[in-house]
C-alpha cells in the first residue's frame, strides 16, 4: 500500500516491485504473481483503481505497466502519514478521480513517434498522453501539468497532443486559476480550479 501510495501516477511493474522485496526486504519467496493478486485485493475493495494503456494511433490496448490511482486521496495520504505531498502527482490522481466521476472510462495514452538523433539515425520514441477519456462517442485527451514556468515546459507538455491526427479534443491542465484559452494548433489549456467547478467547461 505505501509503495502504491508513493507512486501515484508513475508506472507499477508487479515484477520490479517484487524484485524490491527480495533486495530490501530479503522476502524471496514474494513473486510478481503473488503482488498482482494483492493489488487486485485493493481493487476490489476500491482504494485503487487501474489506468491501462492505449496505443491512441494503434488503437489497441497494450499489455504493459499500468498506472494505479487512489479513490480517496485522503487515505493514500494517511497511508503516507502526510509526508510525501508532491503537488503534480495529487493533481493527476485528481483529475482521474473527477473524470472518472463525471462517467469517462479513462486510460494512459501511448503515442509512437520517430525522430531522428544528433548521429543522423531514425530512433523511436514513445511519448505519454496522460488520461484518454472516453464516453459514448466523447473523447478527450488530458494532460495534468502542474506548473508551466516557460515556453520550453509548455512545448513539452503539448508534444504528445501535437501527435495525435484526429479532431478529438486535446486539453493542458494547469495547476493555477487559469482563464480558458487556445493555441493555434486547436490545444486547449485551462486551470485546475475552472476544470473542477465547471463540469461543462471541457465541451466549450
């Protein structure tokens, strides 16, 4: 629990958690299948919910590293004894919390690009959309940035939503009051506080 509550937002690998156990805690009779089965515990008992990936220009489920949010995020903090606050992960699990909420089915996106290296050679890289959200024929891309200090950390944090080719609504949400506003490539950014007190606003 104190693993899964310190890593809110980050990838969970069954197997490098078990690894852990074996290396810090001399537990080596703990296997990746025996933490699957006790994070399908907290699962079912609804502290934990899974965000699955989704290659967005495959269109298909890809079977790696999940990332877990907690539905109620005073008692991941409890968990924690309140000591590891970081603002930018509890805004994330936030805004999974209130999309899921509001009825989306929501997941991590994957998109696959290729660039090319200083050495002149093609490298693929993968860049993250942080939630999908789907509801009937509703789709939005949403990425949580908590602080947005310069350009650079901008351009950043709309690369992966530059990627996507179809019409779906793509969102930059920002840790701040922030008045609603778009570039021109179409990407919406708007503050944390307006996301939640205005349900509608991600349809305007």
């Amino acid at each position: 629990m104190r693993i899964l509550a310190s890593s809110v937002g980050s990838p969970v690998n069954p197997t490098n958690l078990a690894n852990t156990f074996k290396s810090v805690k001399k537990l080596n009779n703990i296997t990746d299948k025996t933490i699957e089965t006790y994070i399908s515990y907290l699962e079912n008992a609804y502290m934990i919910e899974k965000a699955d990936r989704y290659d967005i220009k495959g269109r298909k489920y890809i079977g790696t590293t999940p990332k877990y949010y907690f539905k109620d995020l005073g008692l991941r903090n409890a968990i924690l004894s309140f000591r590891q606050t970081e603002e930018n992960h509890l805004m994330e699990n936030v805004i999974y919390n209130e999309m899921r909420y509001r009825g989306f089915l929501v997941d991590v996106g994957n998109v696959n690009i290729r660039v090319k290296t200083e050495e002149g050679k093609w490298q693929r890289v993968t860049l993250e959309v942080d939630f999908v959200c789907n509801l009937g024929s509703r789709r939005y891309y949403l990425q949580s940035a908590y602080r947005l200090p310069d350009e650079e950390k901008m351009q950043q944090e709309k690369r992966s939503l530059q990627q996507i080719g179809d019409s779906f609504k793509k969102m930059v949400i920002v840790g701040e009051r922030m008045k609603l506003r778009r570039d021109d490539n179409g990407i919406v950014l708007m503050g944390i506080y307006e996301f939640l007190a205005d349900p509608n606003l991600i349809d305007v």
